[in-house]
C-alpha cells in the first residue's frame, strides 16, 4: 500500500461525506476518538441552544418546554437502534461506573443465593472495582470471580449468579462472542452484564439477538457525545419491571412530582435513573447522534475493521525492525476497532507522534493505542500515521526528555 492507494480508498468510501459533519482539529491526525471522540458540528448550535434560549431565556420551563425531563428518553432510544435494543429499553444517564452499580446490585439481588460474580481480567478496572466496591459492602459471602478472557465460557457454572463482561477489550480489541457466553449463562441459570463502552457506535449491536440482559456504554468515545457526556443502560424487556437497582433517587420515582416518602420504582427502564442530569451534555449527545441517521453499523464497522488491519500491517512492515509488534489477535473480525502496539518505549514514543499531530493514546505498561473511528478517519489518516511513527522510531526523535516524563492523563 502507499499513500495513492489509499487516496484511492478515499474516493471510493460512502463515509467521506460523513467527515464534514465533524470539526476535526487542524494539522493532527486524531486517533483517540475511542477515547474522546471529536466534536459534531450540529453540537455547536445545539448546545448554545440550549445555553441561550434554554437556560438563559425558559429557565425552570424548559423541564417540560424543551423536552428536558425526557431527554434521557429520547437520547437512549436514538442510542438503542446502534445496539440492537427496542425502543424504551435503553435510557442515557450518569457514567458506566455508577449505572454498572446500579444494575449489578439489581442482578446481584435476582440471583441472591448465588455468590459468585464473574469477570475477566482483560475487563476495564473501574468495572471490577464496582464489583469490589458492592461486595465488600454487602459483606455476606458474595465475591468477584476474575479469570482470563479465554476461561469465561468454561468458567461459567451453575454457582455464578452474574456474569459481567465488556465485549471489545480497551487494550487487545479481542471481542467476545457475545452469542455463546449470554446462551450459556442463560443455560446455567445466570444474568449477563455487557459493557458497550468499545463497542457502542463502532461494532454493530445485537442486545436482543444475543438475549442480553442488562447493557451499558458510554457515549463520549465512539459516540462523539463530549466530554463528561451521559452513558447508558440497557435492561431486557422481560427484566425491567422485575429488577430493583439498590442505587435509587427521585427521578427513578413512579410519581416524582408527588413527593412520597416511600420510594415506589418507575415503570420500565425510567427506574435505573437517580438524579437531575446534565443537559448540556445530554442535548449535546442528542445532536451528535444524528451522525448516524441513515448508517449501516455492519458497513461501518468494516470500514473501521478495514483500517485496523491496514495500520497494523504498515506499521508492522515500516516498523517492525524498531521492535513494534501488534498486540492481540490478527483475526479482524474478532476485533473492534482499535489497535494496540506494543514497544518498550511506547510512552516517550506515544508523546513524540502527539507532539507532530498524531494523537493517540499510551496504556500501562508498554502499549500504544490507535482508534480508528470510520466515521471521520480517513485512509489517508491511516497511512500518514504510520509515516510519523516510522520517522520517531528510525530517527529516536522520542529519545528526549520531555517525552519521557508521565503526565496525569495518559
Ligand atoms: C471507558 C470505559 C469505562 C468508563 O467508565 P465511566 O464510569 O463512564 O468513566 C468503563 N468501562 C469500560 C469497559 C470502558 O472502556
């Protein structure tokens, strides 16, 4: 492949046009939209909508005038097209930590003579402290299971009450196949937790076609929601009026408005809400999702899948001899669409590729992550990576200070 060619690719990609529909930062090559995805366009005028005219001129009115009090609503259904969910299932509020409190203490409670919980070590941190945080409060026999990603099938047995796994892991991109460990779960009598947070906006969604029971994802990587932006909450149809979530505040209320005493949950889905929410981040991601209308996740996936596959085999070719190895599996289809690569410099290497425009991100202890987010990455963005990174390493520009030293956010 060289540059021409991927020019070529360019031309042909029915998502080009989509990239006008993002403020892309000028003179970088951003790859970290798994991460912080980039600005919408149409959330501009959203948002300073909702600032001047919402806050600033409607004030308390715009709770029912402009649609507030339902937007978490209206935001989660535009969210349950993208996972596979029915419309109602799915409400966008708080983060993944809090929502996964909510809803692993409503699975724990379902399947209370169970004490095991079970999650896999390539799982986001935050998700098993959650479980840690819930077990050592309830302090009565539960525990949390961790076994390599590979065990989680045979791992899942008849003592497990809930099995909580994240489909697209954040470092390999390995994916699960979410088919066989939600049937098999099933089979032994357990609920299923799945985190979207990788997959949400870049791996088509099948929560019903696998039988999900419970979801949750975040809206500011692939979603382009912001920064700070609401995640969400899927539960199961046949779920969702028998599950209590031990996290509950008025807004999850049958009756908010009547303020009883005694909490009484909300019909559905509404229940897994707590408290007020952001609204500048919600109409935010409300605008941001119109990127999707009219797109194909299994085309766009392929794009994203397609990239992967052509920066991991360049940099591997250009970069190989400089010790750059890809991290995780080569099988695509079993990937979401991030690349990890692994060097023993990868923080310094990492700084010096951000430092010319080349943004992507570094994870402990020696990976450098690269997303690829179709929507807006071109193949040309893809290909004049690799080019930075073959420049850093042949000529050790991230042999300086400077680069070396950490920084809080990596
Ligand atoms: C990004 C990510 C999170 C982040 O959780 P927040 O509470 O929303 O900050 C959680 N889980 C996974 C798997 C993630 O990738």
């Amino acid at each position: 492949m060289n540059r021409k060619e991927a020019i070529a690719l360019d031309r042909k990609d029915p998502f080009a046009k989509k990239r006008k529909l993002f403020q892309l930062p000028k003179g970088k090559i951003y790859l970290d939209g798994n991460s912080l995805g980039v600005l919408p366009k149409a959330a501009v005028a959203r948002v300073k909508h909702a600032v001047e005219v919402e806050w600033g001129g409607d004030l308390i009115s715009s709770w029912n005038k402009h649609g507030w009090w339902e937007l978490p609503h209206k935001v989660g259904d535009k969210i349950a097209k993208l996972i596979g969910a029915p419309s109602g299932s799915v409400v966008a509020i708080d983060t993944i930590s809090v929502n996964l409190f909510k809803v692993l203490s409503a699975a724990i409670n379902k399947r209370y003579e169970r004490k095991i919980i079970l999650s896999d070590s390539g799982n986001f941190p935050s998700d098993l402290y959650v479980a840690q945080g819930i077990t050592q409060f309830m302090n009565d026999g539960h525990v949390l299971k961790v076994v390599e990603p590979e065990q989680v099938f045979d791992a899942i047995t008849e003592e497990v009450g809930v099995v909580m796994v994240t489909e697209v892991d954040y470092r390999s991109a390995r994916r699960h196949d979410m088919k066989a460990i939600t049937a098999r779960a099933h089979a032994k009598g357990c609920l299923v937790i799945w985190d979207l947070a990788h997959s949400a906006g870049a791996v088509p969604g099948r929560l019903m076609e696998v039988d999900a029971d419970f979801a949750l994802g975040c809206t500011y990587k692939y979603l382009n929601g912001g920064p700070g932006s609401p995640a969400f909450v899927f539960v199961h149809p046949r779920l969702q009026n028998e599950v209590v979530p031990a996290l509950v505040g008025w807004w999850g209320h049958a009756n908010p408005f009547a303020f009883d005493q005694t909490f009484l949950p909300a019909h559905g889905v509404a229940r897994f809400r707590v408290g007020t929410q952001p609204m500048l981040n919600l109409v935010a991601l409300d605008a941001a999702l119109d990127a999707y209308q009219g797109v194909s996740m299994q085309k766009l996936y392929g794009k994203g899948k397609k990239q992967c596959a052509m920066f991991a085999d360049l940099a591997e070719a250009r970069c190989g001899k400089y010790g750059i190895t890809l991290f995780g599996s080569r099988n695509w289809d079993e990937r979401g669409s991030h690349v990890c690569l692994e060097h023993k410099n990868a923080y310094a290497v990492m700084q010096a590729l951000i430092a010319r425009g080349v943004v992507g991100d570094f994870r402990a202890p020696n990976l450098m992550r690269f997303g690829f987010t179709p929507m807006y990455t071109s193949y040309a963005d893809v290909y004049d990576a690799v080019e930075h990174l073959h420049e850093v390493l042949a000529q050790r520009l991230w042999n300086k200070k400077k680069f070396l030293a950490r920084k809080a956010v990596t």
